[in-house]
C-alpha cells in the first residue's frame, strides 16, 4: 500500500472521491493540484496539509496564496506547476484525475520519477499509449488504471498467468442518458438531458462523452494500449444496471467479470491498495436487491462516435490524438451552446480528415496534432 499520494485535479469529481480514500486510508498528501476552484483548494489544503498546491493560472495561484498565506504550503501555477506535482519526491503514488490531453506530460513526469501511477486520465494512453507504456516500461513504473471498467479488467486478469490467455475483453457501458433512441429523436435531445448520466455522478465534459459514446471509444483505445492487445479483441457491450464493469474472456471460453456497486471510490482505493484489498468506505453490492442484469450491443449508427473512435484506433499513428483534441474542443463548444449534439461527432470526423496522418509519432507530432485538430474544429464551426 503507498503511503503519500499526489493528487493531479483535486477539485474534480475523481479528486475528491481520491481524497475521501486517502481520509479513511491515513494517507499522507504531498501536493495537489486544480484549475481555478479556488475555494475548493483552499477547503482541501486546510484539511490535508500539503506540501505544494498548484493553480492552472497564476491569478488562481495569487488568490489561493492570500486565502491560505497562514500555511506552510507551496503555491504555484500552470505546466511548471503540475509537472512539479507529478514528480514531487515524497510521493510514491501519483492520481492523474485531470481531463484531457492536459494530463500527458505530468504522467510521462510521474513515470520518470518512478512514482506508482493511479491512471484516470485516460486520454494519456488515447493518444501516446505507445509512448506512454514504453516509458513505464523502462523506468519499472506500475500503472493502476481507476477507470472502473480499467480496474475491472485489472482484477479480472490479477489470477492470469500469461497474455496469451486473453481471447477478448468485454467493456461494460451503460448506454448514457439517450439509451435507445434512433437517429431521428437524437437530433432534438437538450444539453440538460446530455448532463443526466443514468448511473454515474461525474463532471460534465466525461458526462457528455458518455451520451455521445465516445467515452467508450476512448476506453476502447486505453484497453488496447494498458493491456497490449490489438482492436479485434476489444469490444463493447450494454449493461444499464453498471454492476458487471468489465469482464475478460479466456481462450478456454471462460468468463470473468468484476462486479460492484456503481461508486468509482472502489477502483481508487485498489489503486493505492493493491495488491492489497482493504475495507472500502462504499455500501457493498447486494445482488439479491441490485435487479437483472442485462447485455446488448451498441448501435453504432446512432452513436458514431464510438465507431469513429475504432476507425481511429484501427488506423493508429496520430489519428487517436487528432480525435481526442477535436472531441475535447467540440465538447466544450456543445458546452458553451454553441453548437449541437451531432455536430460533436461532425467535427470530429472533419478534423480527423485533416490532420496529416503520421505512422509513429513522437511526443512533439502528437501535441501538433492535438493542437491542429482543435483549430480544424475551432474553423469548422465559423
């Protein structure tokens, strides 16, 4: 079990959930780090005492150093801010919960650092998977996933002695709040109804790509680069009840699953745990109350992101983070009301067509493409 953690996005909904298991834990927190909830920071430094806390912006950073400047606590701000986080010496655990491709370079740090990594940010391995795996590799870093579908996967192969084993991993997913409707009726659904996840209480740009499904598309492509298998073997599969949150299936046709209640402090405190287990602070699962559980396929044609985001992995390269950086950027338009739900997916699909495809980019080619597929997106809408 670690001892010190630090905590990347602690304002966030997954950073307060890693707090609350670091409380009941005993833990000891050696920074934090947030955008610009600056009350929120405050609250949690007075409670935690870390050693360093860090603002996306420096007027953030100015504001939280008034409201704690009777604290022996570091504050800064920005990239510098967080990669000083990532790979602060007294911590052995790092929990990335950023959203976004702002979470890769602090991970690629945390990992240089030899720090154990509680992955939430999944899109670290959506677009450098490669690059990402190959560095954990060399520096002997473990990297825990907290995705609960991640997590699952993780538990269900801790008893599988060899990868050859794996014939398929199934991902779990709920459907979303739009779960059964056709094209025609998606074209009318509100924002608000976007922002009503069936099962899950999450921040909004997460939420929205559930009901897009491109959540799942991502999840997809961090299977694929987590546990080292190609897309055929990937697939997604329906559970409303968000009971079962993945399960592997075994050459010899047998199947495990992971099952629990639907409360992400489950798979964050495996993170800081394993290979321990220890009691959780969550209500366990009653499968005499939990009702049916139920599987079925996705539709692929009402919800195109989820096949546009294994047309991406299928084709590798640079397309996973051209698709990412465009999705974040449409996202967060559709967020503003600046543009409609399917458009999310139109400009995705126009951005990924227009950055320059390359075989086996470097860190720099990635960013690029990042970068570039939010300005397509950015030009697209005006």
């Amino acid at each position: 079990m670690v001892k010190c953690v630090s905590i990347l996005g602690s304002t966030g909904s997954i950073g307060r959930q890693s707090l609350d298991i670091v409380k009941h834990l005993g833990l000891k927190v050696a920074a934090l780090t947030a955008g610009t909830q600056v009350e929120r920071m405050a609250e949690q430094c007075r409670e935690f005492r870390p050693e360093l806390a860090v603002m996306a912006t420096e007027e953030a950073a100015q504001a939280l150093s008034q409201a704690i400047s009777d604290l022996p606590i570091r504050v800064l701000s920005g990239e510098a801010g967080l990669l000083e986080a990532a790979s602060i010496p007294s911590a052995d655990c790092v929990i990335t919960a950023v959203v976004g491709m702002v979470g890769l370079k602090p991970t690629l740090a945390a990992i240089r650092a030899g720090k154990r990594i509680g992955l939430a940010n999944k899109e670290t391995l959506v677009c450098a998977g490669e690059l990402v795996m190959a560095e954990a590799e060399k520096y002997g870093c473990e990297i825990i996933p907290v995705d609960s579908e991640h997590s699952a996967i993780f538990q269900c192969l801790m008893g599988s002695r060899r990868h050859e084993e794996i014939r398929r991993i199934l991902l779990t997913c709920s459907g979303g709040p739009f779960f059964g409707m056709s094209l025609e009726q998606l074209q009318s659904v509100t924002k608000a109804d976007a922002l009503k996840h069936p099962n899950w209480k999450m921040g909004p740009k997460i939420t929205i790509d559930c009901a897009t499904l491109m959540n799942k598309g991502l999840e997809v492509i961090e299977a694929m680069r987590l546990y080292r298998l190609p897309l055929e073997q990937v697939d997604v599969v329906i559970h409303r009840q968000s009971i079962v949150h993945s399960l592997v299936e075994f050459t010899d046709g047998a199947v495990m699953a992971q099952l629990g209640s639907p409360d992400m402090r489950l798979p964050i405190q495996l993170a800081m745990t394993y290979p321990e287990r220890q009691p959780c602070p969550v209500e366990p699962l009653n499968l005499l109350t939990c009702g049916s559980l139920t599987f079925q396929a996705p539709d692929m044609k009402a919800f195109p992101c989820l096949a546009l985001a294994r047309e991406c992995a299928a084709r590798g390269g640079n397309s996973c983070a051209a698709m990412n950086g465009a999705n974040e950027e449409a996202v967060a338009l559709y967020l503003q009301d600046k543009i409609g739900f399917y458009d999310i997916y139109e400009l995705v699909r126009r951005a990924v067509e227009a950055v320059p495809f390359v075989e086996n980019p470097t860190l720099e080619e990635i960013l690029a493409a990042d970068a570039l597929a939010r300005k397509t997106v950015r030009s697209c809408r005006t």
